[in-house]
C-alpha cells in the first residue's frame, strides 16, 4: 500500500500527534528520533519544487522527499549535476526531474527532526507507521511533514487516522513550491518566473512597461549564477530575458517615442552583445558528447582538440564577462534601465499607440504575425532556397513571443494548445537553423587553421570535415520534415483557435 | 514460494513458539514471509497481537482469494505478515470433506492467497485429520518440534508409520529436538537413540527448554525480538538456515 503524506499544521506538531485520538488507537513516538541541520538543494529555477519534490542533505544522507514512491534515499553526496552524482534511487528519480544542464545548489538551511511514529492499537500493535519530518529554518518558519504508511490489513486505521490529521487542519499533499516559500521565504521571487498581471483594458504601454522590468529584474537575478559560474543555464536565461525586452520593443510598435524606443533598442542589444560569444561557446561543450558520438572513431581524437580549444577559449571569455558584470559601468547601466521603468510615466516619452487597450493591441499584433507566418510557409516547398525557411523561423519566434507576452489575457486553456503546436514547428525550424549557424562557424575554424601546420591541427580539420558532414545531413533532415512541419501547424483546430481568439472585427472587415 | 508447516501430531511441544520464530528468523534473513495460523485457537495471531479474522469463515478461506487477502495482516516486524486464525477453523475438516479434491484444496488456497511471499509458514493444529492430510501433501518441508522424551519418540515414529501408510514423503518431515533441557539423562539418552534411528529425518539443532521462550506470551513477541542474544533466538536462526539448506 502506497504511503500518504500530511502537512501538520501548528508550531508544536508532535505534541499535536501524540495528543490525536483514533477510537482506541493513539500515535506513539519511537525511540529512534533524529535531530540535526540539512540543507535544501534545488536548482536556480526551482525545478525539483516544481516536480512536487524537496531535496534534503545532510551527514546521514540526500533523501527526495514527495513524489509516488514516498521518499527515497542515498548516501552523503553534495549534489551538483545530476549526471555527475553517484548512482542511487535519489540520483534516479532527479534524472527525471532535473536538466542535465542545471546544478543543484543549496538554498538553504534549516534544522530537521525526524521522528517516527507508530498508530498502535488496544493490543499495541502497530497498525499504521508514520515517520514526522518537521523542518525548522529559525524565526517560526516551519514545516511538518507526516508520512503515513499502513501494515498490510490495516487500510481502514489509516483511514481513519487520515479523518484525525484532517481534523486537525493537516492536508494531503506535499506543496514543494509552498514548503520553500515558508522556509526560505526570500526565495520565493527568485524562483518565480515573471507572472505580470493584466486585463484587455490595461494600457498597451503599461503591458510593455511591466514586461520589461520584470526581465531587467531576471536578468539582473542571473548575474551572480554566471558570475560564479554555477552551470549555463544562468547566461542563458540572461540572454533570454534580454531578448524578450528587446522584441517587446521591436514588437509593440509606437508604444514608446521612436527615439526612445531606438535608444532602448541600441542599450539593449549592447548589453546582449557582451554574451554572445560565450553562449556559442556554451553551445558547443553542451552538444560535445553528442557531436563526439555522431562522427566516426577514427576523426574523434582531432575534434577532442577543437573542444579543448573551445574549453579553453570559453574559460577566458567567461573571466572576461565576469570582470565586465562585476564593473561599474555595466552596475550603472543596469541601474539606469531599471529605473527609467520603475518610474515609466515620469521617465518613458510615450509612443501613438501607448494607450491602446492591451487586449485589442495583442490580437491585431498576434493575428498579423500569424497571417505572415502562414503566407511565408505557403510559398515553401521542398526546393524554396533556404532564406525564406530563416524567415518563417524568425516569424515564428515573434509569434511565440507575442503569444506568450499576452498569454494571461486569454484563456489558458485556449492559448497553450497553439503554443504547443508553435513549438513542434519551431523545434524543426530551430534544428534547421542551429545546423547552418554551426556550419557557418565550424567552417570558418576550418579556414582559421589553413594558415597552420602540424599533425595537430590536420587531425583537428579532420575532426571538422567530419563534423560538417553530419551537420550539413542534420540540416537537410530537418530541412526535408519543414513542410510536413507547417502542414501539422496548420491544421484545422489550430487555425480555428487563432482565428477564434485573435481575428478582430475590423482586421476581418 | 516454499511452504512450511510446523506439525506435530502430539500437543504442546512448542509448535506454535516454532512457528513464530521460524518465520521471524526467515524474514530476518530477508525473506517475504507469510506466517498462516491454522489453529482455531489462534495463539500465533497472539503472540503477534493480531486480532482474530472477522471476515474469513467457513469455507471461504478454500473458496474466495480475495477474502484469504483481504485477512492478511501486516505484523509489527519487517517482512513478516500474519494470517490470523478464528473459531471456525476448527472445522476445516468439515469443509474439506464436503469439497471435491478436498486433500490438493489447501495448497490450492496457499499457493493462490500466498503468491507474494517466499515463504508460507503454517501453525498447524496436533491431529492427524484431513487437514493434517493436505498439510502433508501441500508443504515442501514439514519441521516437527520433538521433545527428548519416550512419548514424543513414540508419536515421531506413528508419524513416519503414517507416511510410510499413506505414500507420503518422508523426507518432508525435518524434526528437531525442541524444549531440551541438558541436565536431564532422559533427553540426552532420547537424543542420541533417536538421531541413530532417524538420522536422515531430524535436523542437527537443538531449541533447548528456555524461559525467554515461555516470555513470548508476556511480550507478544517473537524471542528474537525482545532477548536477540538468547540461545534460544540463535538456535531459531539455525534451524531457519538448516531448514532452508533442505528444500
């Protein structure tokens, strides 16, 4: 029988258990308890809470708590990267819950007492086995966890042990998200994805105003992660906060003055320009294992060079963006962009379509960017030049962005099904694109090493060749699946979706 | 799944102390053990503090493996669960005599109800009935507690007379010498005569006479729970270990 979980309420919750009376039946405290300080892991965007799961470490071990199986364990271990954490159940179960390309770090400590328990009968059997683990972070943030789990033939105690806990205000369900918040209530926003709040009445350049400092926000959260070089997600997430304000910008046209929005344009693809090399960089050492395992054996050893030249590369661009992130002038454009949109009505030179009414604004910005992807995608067929494929991958992307920015304007329920379906053909699209840029790249390091001589670097031209081949192969399937892409995209639901939420009055007049 | 049953056609010899500790010492070693009391009296049910089955009467613990399930009960110890017994087991001979195939009915119900455990242990009641019958034809062992006197020699040897009789296998009846007190001449003398006349037929282990075994019933435990260190625990672990070595 699978055990249940309980949140008890209440500061005191042992002696709130051990005063719990089930007919004859009370909760006994075993001798075996346990008190000491762990720490909780998690990554920078809360991935293991967002499963429903929370890790715990401490001198004994790391144990997982939530999730079907009740809590699993493993020896000591400072997690990190999962794929670098020795093998074991808690391994196993991250694996599917965490991003290879994410660390888990400590969030926090706080004081855990375990202390089980047995539900015994007029006999003093046990009937039901339940382990309490109440956490404790100082300050009366805290929280108790029961698990209860009946003996075989003893369901109907649990029962009615459940009735008991339920009466006391205890609820079944193990809220990862809300176990942090109260614990390390700090974390709460740095957790937090943007959510920003608005109504189809709400003003276009209100809309735009709060999108953006949201990601200045999280762009700015992301800085010590990359600083300190915790994992790649940090830069990345970075990168796509910057990118989000800047198609806010190119996408909510004449909301601001044209000045404005061409001075904002310019500082924001300036501060993005300071990270595109070491993302590419990123890039590569990510996809090594996979690029290593797609080309033949014997030209491995030259493209282990051209990785070690990248790792090399990477490590130095990254001390530069350090020391660039760290500096003064960076510091203090940061805080003149956050500032001018903490106070946008006094700082911002609003733009002819400021005023607007959000709802109205996002549908003729979404039906338009729809219509274009659907005419581009109509004049591609297996033999279009490859340019047009890049220009519906852009469209699509503007698309998405625009989906997501008013998503919370329109029902959930209707807009992510057309998400979903956005993101199948942008995946295909994204292959496509990701297989030229790196061909492009690749095949400049290749001219790059014409100049040089030495077995080194004929292995490493070798190691590229091979490369090249398999990608420009990549490309071409991903090429070949564009149209069968679009066709998918385009199907009836989808269409009716898009028309039924965005088609306007007067765009259909 | 191996099924052994602690037998003995002669009353208090130990059998049901036998079979507590016997599954406990099995499930102590890692195994999943099923302890099924077929005596109506119930008194493995006690010793574990599990309260008699409501809901598994008459015949159905033949008839209805939902129910036979549905009447485990988890024990207190790892690994070990309890089929507790009630007052209308005293007439499973009944049932059995108006059930067709009536003697492979038992290992019928065992093997259907018992499935997810290694080892079905049984407390079986001291008669020679019908049940008696179909415990014999269902177990892969039978372990049967022999006390070093001139009675229970007597009825170890009506038992093998009644395998011999019914063509039965001998070689499932694994005795050993159960409440042997080393200071009396008697037990030793029964000892070494009936190891020189059954020696294939009792195991090399000796339960000697032990309070902490009479304890049980205060403790309501298996003895190796509450005295781990007692020579009566470590004998329970050998005749565990030799008993397993057999089938």
């Amino acid at each position: 029988m699978s055990a249940r979980w309980f949140v008890v309420p209440g500061q005191r919750p042992l002696a709130a258990l051990r005063a719990l009376r089930i007919g004859s039946n009370r909760l006994h405290p075993a001798p075996q308890a346990a008190d000491g300080p762990v720490v909780l892991f998690d990554t920078f965007d809360g991935q293991v809470a967002a499963a429903g799961r929370v890790l715990l470490g401490d001198a004994r071990g790391l144990m997982l708590l939530g999730g079907p199986q009740g809590p699993v364990w493993q020896d000591p271990a400072v997690p990190g990267f999962v794929a670098d954490m020795a093998d074991g159940p808690v391994r196993a179960a991250l694996g599917g819950i965490v991003s290879p390309l994410r660390r888990l770090c400590p969030i926090g400590e706080a004081r855990l007492l375990r202390q089980p328990l047995a539900l015994r009968d007029d006999l003093d059997k046990t009937r039901v086995r339940c382990d309490l683990l109440a956490l404790d972070a100082g300050g009366r943030r805290a929280v108790a966890l029961l698990r209860a789990q009946a003996l075989r033939g003893y369901g109907p105690a649990l029962a009615r042990l459940a009735e008991g806990l339920h009466a006391l205000g205890a609820v079944e369900r193990l809220d990862a998200p809300g176990v942090i918040a109260t614990l390390f209530p700090e974390r709460q926003e740095q957790f937090a994805r943007p959510a920003i709040a608005m109504a189809p009445d709400t003003t276009a350049f209100r809309v735009a105003t709060d999108i953006i400092r949201a990601h200045i926000a999280l762009a700015r959260r992301t800085e010590p992660g990359i600083i300190d070089d915790i994992d790649s997600e940090f830069l990345h997430d970075h990168r796509v906060a910057l990118r989000k304000v800047r198609s806010v910008l190119s996408l909510f046209k004449g909301v601001y003055g044209a000045a404005q929005t061409d001075d904002l344009k310019a500082r924001f693809a300036a501060l993005m320009t300071r990270t595109g090399r070491l993302r590419d960089l990123d890039v590569y050492l990510i996809e090594r294992p996979a690029y290593l395992a797609m080309v033949p054996e014997t030209v491995r050893p030259g493209l282990g060079l051209l990785f070690e030249a990248f790792a090399a590369e990477r490590a130095a661009e990254h001390r530069d963006l350090s020391d660039h992130l760290q500096g003064d002038a960076h510091a203090r454009e940061m805080r003149r962009l956050a500032r001018l949109f903490d106070k946008p009505d006094a700082r911002l030179v609003r733009g002819p379509m400021a005023d607007r009414a959000a709802g109205d604004f996002a549908r003729r910005l979404i039906w338009k960017r729809y219509r274009r992807v659907c005419a581009i995608a109509a004049s591609i067929d297996d033999r279009t030049p490859d340019a047009q494929v890049h220009a519906l991958r852009i469209q699509c992307k503007k698309l998405r962005y625009l989906l997501e920015f008013f998503a919370p304007m329109f029902p959930t329920a209707e807009v992510r099904p057309l998400i979903r379906a956005l993101k199948k053909l942008q995946d295909v699209l994204g292959t496509f694109n990701d297989c030229a840029v790196q061909q492009a790249a690749l095949a400049g390091r290749l001219q790059g090493l014409e100049a040089a001589r030495g077995a080194r670097k004929l292995e490493m031209a070798k190691g590229i060749g091979a490369l090249l081949t398999v990608l420009d192969q990549r490309q071409r399937d991903a090429r070949a699946r564009v149209v069968a892409s679009f066709a998918a995209f385009d199907a009836p639901a989808t269409q009716a979706g898009f028309r039924a939420l965005f088609k306007t009055a007067k765009a259909s007049a | 799944m191996k099924i052994i049953a602690c037998y003995s056609n002669k009353g208090g010899v130990g059998k049901t102390a036998t079979s507590v500790n016997l599954a406990h010492a099995l499930a102590r070693d890692g195994q999943r053990v099923l302890l099924c009391d077929l005596d109506p009296q119930g008194a493995a049910g006690f010793y574990l503090r599990v309260k008699p089955s409501k809901n598994l009467k008459d015949d159905r613990f033949f008839k209805d493996v939902q129910r036979f399930t549905d009447a485990i009960r988890g024990s207190d110890h790892d690994r070990l669960d309890v089929l507790p017994a009630n007052l209308s087991f005293r007439d499973f001979d009944v049932f059995l005599a108006r059930m067709k195939n009536s003697r492979s009915r038992l290992k019928k119900a065992l093997r259907a109800g018992g499935g997810d455990y290694d080892s079905v242990v049984l407390d079986c009641p001291p008669n020679i009935s019908t049940l008696g019958e179909s415990v014999f034809r269902a177990a892969d062992a039978i372990v049967v507690p022999v006390i070093p006197t001139t009675l229970s020699e007597r009825t170890f040897g009506q038992l093998l007379d009644f395998f011999r009789d019914n063509g039965l296998q001998k070689k499932k009846i694994l005795g050993f010498f159960s409440m042997a007190q080393g200071t009396k001449t008697l037990h030793g003398q029964t000892m070494a005569r009936m190891r020189a006349a059954y020696p294939k037929r009792l195991l090399d282990v000796v339960v000697p006479f032990a309070s902490d075994v009479e304890k049980m019933g205060l403790h309501r435990a298996p003895v190796a729970d509450f005295a781990p260190a007692s020579v009566a625990a470590q004998a329970y672990d050998r005749l565990g270990r030799a008993v397993m070595a057999r089938i």
